[in-house]
C-alpha cells in the first residue's frame, strides 16, 4: 500500500480548520489502507510520539518557538521521508523543511494553500511591520518553489494563486471537508446550552476564531456596539482563541469592548474540545463571520450545516461556502454590517439553496490527486 507522509504546522489536539482537515485526511486515509505518518510541532498536553486511529504521530518540540520548527524538524522528516512514497505538507512553517527533504530524497511533495496573502499582510495581520514584511517575503519565497501539485482548498485561493503566476496545471481546488454526522441541528442542545449560559432570552450573535483584523472583530465590535444601543436583548456570544501567537489581537478585543461600553452585552468563551463547538454555535441566532480572508471559511460552512443564519462578508472564499439564510456585506464596513445585523433581527435573510462538503468527497479527491502523482492506476487501492 502507499505510503504517505505529512509535515503539517499544528494538528489535533491543536484547535483549528486545518487541523481538521488533515486529522479527517489522515485518519480517512489510514482507513483505506495507506501507511500514514504525521510529523507535526508539539502543543500542550500531547505526547512526543503516539499512534492515533492508525496514524503515527511525531510532534517536534520548539519550545513554543513557531519559527524555529522549519529547523529543528529537519532530521526527523528526513529520517521519515525515507520511508515514505509522498509527502504532503501546507502552508507556512511546515513548507521549506519539507521541500528541502523532498529534493534530497527525491520524493514527489505537495502542498496544500489555505490561503494566500502576498501583498495583504499589514492589512490583515495585527502583527508589527517588520514581521508583516518578514512573513510577506517568506510567503513569495514558498511559492517559487516547485511542487507536483498545489491544493486549494476553494476556488478563491485557487484565484488567488494563479494571480502570482502559478501554473493552472499544478493547481488542484479540493474543497475542505465537513463531518454531517457531527455538525447536525440538535434543538435540545441549543435550548440547554442557551440556558446554562443565561442566554435563553436574548437575541444572540456568535462569532468564533482568531481575534484580531484578519477574522474582522474590530469590524464586527463596533457594529454590534451601534445595534445593542437600538436592541438592548441583543447579545454577542464569543469564543476566541488566546493562544500566545493572538494575544495582541486578543488585548486589543477587550480594550475594544471596554471602550464601547458593551461589556455586559458580549460573553467572551475560551476554546471549547471540537466535539462540544456544535452546541455553542446552535446558540446563535445569527452567526456572524466578518472576515477579511478566508481560504475556505469552516466557521460560516459548519454554521450552514447546522441550518444557522449567517452574515458574512462577499470576499474570499465566503460566498463559494454558505447556504441557507445568508446576509452577506462587505468586508472592514461598520455601517453595512449594522445594517445587516438589524436585518437578521428581523429576520429578513437571501435564501441561498443548500451546499455540502462532505468528507468522504474530500478524502476520495485527494486520493486521486495521489494516485495521479504517484502514477498509481484507477483500479489500484
């Protein structure tokens, strides 16, 4: 059977939509058959080395150091690529060691873009001008390099990349999957989760992800600041992440809400186990994804599938990804966005007719996309 490799940034017990995808990859592959090793960074509470529903795990420790990853994960991948048949790796840490380890071994690579922000960085990134400028110039060095295929997880990433001069023929647009079987509605859940949180007579709004611009906060802040002034039973259901990488963006959101005087109208959630998410997004009435980028856009997806109204903005991948009720405005506008949450409390929403990203359809593409690289036949496992 093949064998596959993959150098990822982060992965589970690591929180977030890339995780998830490869973890269901991963997994999903090891499934079918295929030989799968994860080489990875170390977070809290994980251990150095495990196997995991058939996956074999390495984590590198860095100290909590990011940056110093693409270093010291260099003799475990190169030990590891030696046994592998493909390497698979993503955007950004995990991207140089891994084409380097490519080439000396002379394994085909490829690499999965979430999202490309050439060009964007100080617009999107809360970081200072020099790492803005540092992060910038790494991102074009990456995609100078050759890889037998890039994977886009949307067609506005795939847009996105043609636009810095990638060849069409090396790009490959597979949608992010989502588990049906765990982002379902559950009323009961909604009705006991609204109450423990003393929100069963409000109306509420919910936002989930990284705080700072590139998620739109600051944006989403001060137009709820404007619509709980005229609704008084609005309330604005919040989980951010307070990982260290984010907590300027995180200092800068409660500074915010202070000095907009709506602290008794926002509730600020730490992260939550991915298998207790759904039940806080079916608290929301509206949610609400206000982003500047997004690759794929798994917040507004999964809220979709749980039949949950979204406003989102028209940019990026978030208008390839909702369905159902939607609003969408644009991206960085207080007023628009305002506007559009006046407009979910009066229930009035664009029906747009219902999308799914089924897992299985997202494992089956990739598999192909190797059986292609590998120059494995279509009926060979």
């Amino acid at each position: 059977m093949p064998r596959i490799l993959f150098c990822l940034d982060f992965y589970p017990p690591h929180i977030g939509g890339a995780e998830i995808l490869f973890r269901n990859l991963a997994e999903g592959l090891a499934r079918a058959g295929w030989e799968v090793e994860v080489i990875t960074q170390m977070v809290k509470d994980a251990q150095a080395e495990e196997v995991r529903n058939n996956v074999h795990i390495r984590r590198i420790a860095t100290g909590g150091i990011r940056h110093l990853f693409p270093l010291l994960v260099l003799p475990t991948l190169f030990k590891a690529a030696g046994r592998a048949d493909l390497i698979h790796c993503t955007t950004f840490a995990s991207t140089l060691p891994s084409w380097l380890v490519a080439k000396w071994r002379r394994k085909p690579l490829a690499l999965t873009v979430h999202e490309v922000w050439v060009g964007k960085w100080s617009l999107f990134s809360d970081a200072s001008p020099l790492a803005n400028g540092i992060n910038g110039l790494l991102e074009r060095i990456i995609y100078l390099f050759d890889y037998q295929n890039y994977i886009t997880v949307s067609h506005a990433t795939e847009r996105a990349l043609k636009a810095i001069g990638t060849p069409a023929d090396r790009i490959t647009t597979i949608y992010n999957g989502i588990d049906n079987s765990h982002w379902k509605p559950d009323g009961q859940i909604r009705d006991k989760r609204r109450q423990d949180l003393g929100l069963q007579d409000h109306f509420v709004f919910f936002f989930s992800g990284r705080p700072g611009r590139s998620k739109g906060l600051p944006t989403l802040l001060r137009a709820f600041a404007a619509v709980a002034k005229r609704h008084p039973e609005a309330r604005l259901l919040t989980i951010l992440s307070n990982n260290a990488a984010v907590a300027k963006g995180l200092a800068d959101a409660q500074r915010l809400i202070q000095e907009l005087n709506i602290a008794e109208k926002v509730l600020i959630h730490p992260p939550v186990p991915y298998g207790d998410l759904p039940g806080y997004v079916m608290c929301a009435d509206t949610v609400v994804v206000p982003s500047l980028s997004e690759g794929f856009g798994f917040a507004a997806a999964e809220a979709c599938a749980l039949e949950r109204p979204v406003i989102a903005t028209d940019n990026a991948s978030l208008p390839e990804v909702v369905s159902g009720k939607v609003l969408l405005v644009p991206p960085r506008d207080v007023d628009a966005l305002a506007n559009a949450m006046e407009s979910a409390l009066a229930g009035q929403f664009t029906m747009v007719p219902p999308k799914r990203f089924p897992n299985e359809e997202t494992l089956a593409s990739h598999i192909r996309l190797y059986h292609r690289i590998l120059g494995i036949s279509k009926d060979m496992k």
